[in-house]
C-alpha cells in the first residue's frame, strides 16, 4: 500500500490516495497516516482510490474510525474513483450511506 496525501487550505481538506492493496497488514499504517494528518489539521478528508486494488473489512474498520473523529469535527470523508468491484464492497456493507461517495460520469 502506498498513501500520498496533500492539505489544501483553501478547501480545508486533506486529499488523500491510496494505491495498492489496504488489508489487515496494511491497515494500522493507514489508521497512523490518517490520525497524524488530522493532528495536523481536523478537516475533512478526500480519499481518492484510483489505484487502490483490494481493501478488507480491517482496512474498512480504519475508515469508520476515522470518519467518526472526522465527523466529530463537522467534517466528512469523500471516497472517489472507486473500482465497481469496491464500490460493491461498500454497497453491501452499508457503507456508501455513510460516506460520500462520489460517483463518476
């Protein structure tokens, strides 16, 4: 797995990629890189998965942790170009009704 990540002041958000695989190896380096971000600034989060191949549920877990301290800052988390394959994966989980997900044309 491989994370970028980039503060955009005059949005107030941290945009965010992930490439590679987001499993439970992976998962608690992404869980360090997402809370030391928000330590930097409490913001909302832009999750761009253009080449994210796989997350599972512990990867999942992360996410949701995230978004709560997020949201407990009136923030969100906004997941795009997500693969139909793991787009699916939060439509049975329930998830895409708690994050927003941004759909492409």
């Amino acid at each position: 797995m491989n994370i970028t990540h980039n503060y955009n002041p005059s949005t107030n958000t941290w945009e965010v990629s992930l490439s590679g695989e987001v499993d439970v190896y992976s998962a608690p380096q992404l869980k360090e890189v997402l809370h030391s971000l928000l330590d930097q600034h409490n913001s909302s989060i832009v999750i761009d998965c253009q080449d994210l191949k796989y997350i599972d549920s512990t990867g999942l877990g992360v996410l949701i942790g995230v978004l709560k301290r997020v949201k407990d800052n009136n923030g969100n988390i906004s997941i795009k170009n997500l693969k139909p394959y793991i787009k699916k994966i939060f439509t049975i989980t329930g998830l895409d009704k708690i994050f927003l997900i941004e759909v492409q044309e």
